[in-house]
C-alpha cells in the first residue's frame, strides 16, 4: 500500500534552515575547484537494499539551493529497491548539485532508514492482525517526516503530536483517584469525537478502562503472559495497543497475543541510516531546453 502523499509546505521553514545550516555563505570548496559553468549529473544510488522515503523531500531542498535544477525521480516512495539502484537523479549547475549533495542525502538516509527499519518490523508480524505503530519519539522539527517515512515502510501513524488524540498515561494518572475518573475528566472536556486511549500498568485494570468508556487501551511495558490476559480480559471489545521496549526479536512474541497495535519507539528514536551516495559527473552538453537523460 503506498503512503498518503506528503505535503511538506508545512515545514519548508525547517527545510530552508537546513540549507542554510550546511550551505551558510557559500560552498567554498566548490567554488574554488569547479567551474561556474559547469554542469552536472547526478545520481543518487543505493549501496544497500531498502525501502524507498523522502523523494519529494529532496527535490524541495535541491529547488531551496537552486531552483533551475531538474530533477526526477526514477521510482515511487515506498518501493523496495535493491543494492546498486538509482532512485533519482538531478542535472544543473555542478555547483548547486554538490550544495545540495549533503542535505539532501541527509534526508534521504534518515528517511528510506525509518522505511527500511519498519518494514523489518512489519514483516515480523505478518499473518497476525497487530499494526506496527510509531511514536512521538522524533526529531524535534521533522516529525511529518518521520511519520511519513513510518508510512512508507508499511506501519501506521499514531497521533501526530498533543493536539489530536488523548492518552492518558501514569503521569496523568497521578492527578486522579482512578482510571476511571480520568477517563470520565478527559471525555467532559474533549467529548465525544476526540479518541480516548489510556495507558495501563496490570492486566486487572483493562476491565476498569473499558467500563469507564475507553477507545483504546495501551499495555505499557506488559510481558507477552500478561499481555495474553489482557486480551482475555478485553475479549475483542476495545483494540489493544501494546508499547515498551518491543524489538525485533520480541515483537512476533507480542503480535500472536491478538493485539490489535504495536508501537515502536526506535522506529524513528534510533533508525539506522541507509546508506546512499549521489554519484556526479561532469554533464558536457547544453542543458538550456533539454530534457532528463
């Protein structure tokens, strides 16, 4: 299933800081050795099999550094593609090509990474009904990144941020009496749109959250036993969402419990980067007019 396609006007603000991050005053290196009129071809080349995110993100930072570079895109976000592949190539000034180079395989690594990592984690579970969630837990400013590249390996999105969604955890929980009163507090002020989930420490207290109208109900740091018991427990009325250091090697464990969500913070708290280089070499040709190789 392909990802909603991203709108990333949104954070074009952080994009544009992140060129000028890296490019401040001017590339000095390349303007000391490349001639201002060349022009380059550019590749961007997997040197790892993965899972493709981030492609329109690049083509907007490549238009920050110079907007009279072409781009396209030589597959779709999503799309698994194997080691040696080209997944985009970028033709223009060699100058604004190599300013460009650094930012933007910064993305695309972190990016096609979170993708690459959640389709590992997808793949674990497959023939159980659990999702495999992500987190809040991401780059402060990039979270609508993250989030997609989530997407784009195949999980789901949890809420975006405060904003959307109630969960009620064991820090709210400390300014209550009960579960049941903090679901009761929450609903008279969200009502009854806003979806209400609440975390849970004890197999015992998924009957006290359903009563007490909950949406969803997270297992927090539960044993795959004690997991068991709360399906027993919730017997299919309410989804289930189990979190807290599931891994690779766990998350099957989990899964074949019945819940209904998996969510993983190091989905995109600790994703490894892929590994992708831009492969340049020099264009000799006239670009006024021409198309893409």
């Amino acid at each position: 299933m392909k990802p909603t396609p991203l709108d990333i006007s949104s954070i074009d603000d952080v994009l544009r800081a992140a060129v000028r991050e890296d490019l401040g005053s001017g590339d000095i290196t390349s303007a000391s050795t490349v001639p201002a009129s060349a022009v380059a071809l550019g590749r961007y080349t997997t040197k790892q099999s993965l899972v493709v995110s981030g492609l329109t993100v690049a083509e907007r930072l490549l238009a920050i550094v110079d907007s009279n570079l072409q781009y396209r895109t030589l597959c779709n976000d999503g799309d698994t593609v194997g080691k040696g592949t080209a997944i985009a190539e970028v033709r223009g000034s060699a100058r604004s090509v190599l300013a460009a180079e650094r930012v933007t395989l910064n993305v695309l690594q972190r990016m096609c990474g979170i993708a690459t990592l959640t389709a590992q984690y997808v793949v674990k579970v497959k023939g159980t009904k659990a999702r495999v969630a992500d987190t809040r837990k991401t780059v402060p400013g990039l979270r609508l990144l993250d989030k997609y590249a989530v997407a784009c390996g195949g999980g789901v999105n949890h809420r975006m941020g405060l904003f959307d969604a109630v969960l009620i955890k064991n820090n709210h929980l400390e300014f209550h009496e009960s579960i049941a009163a903090a679901i009761k507090a929450s609903r008279a002020h969200v009502g009854p749109q806003i979806e209400i989930e609440v975390e849970v420490s004890d197999p015992k207290d998924v009957v006290e959250a359903i009563e007490a109208g909950a949406d969803m109900i997270l297992l927090d740091n539960f044993t795959p036993a004690q997991t068991l018991e709360a399906v027993s427990f919730c017997a299919g009325r309410v989804p289930l969402e189990s979190s807290g250091g599931i891994t690779l090697d766990t998350i099957r464990d989990f899964a074949e419990t019945g819940v209904d969500r998996i969510s993983v913070g190091a989905l995109t708290h600790s994703p490894p980067a892929v590994d992708i280089h831009l492969q340049v070499t020099h264009w000799i040709g006239n670009l006024t007019n021409s198309s893409m190789p």
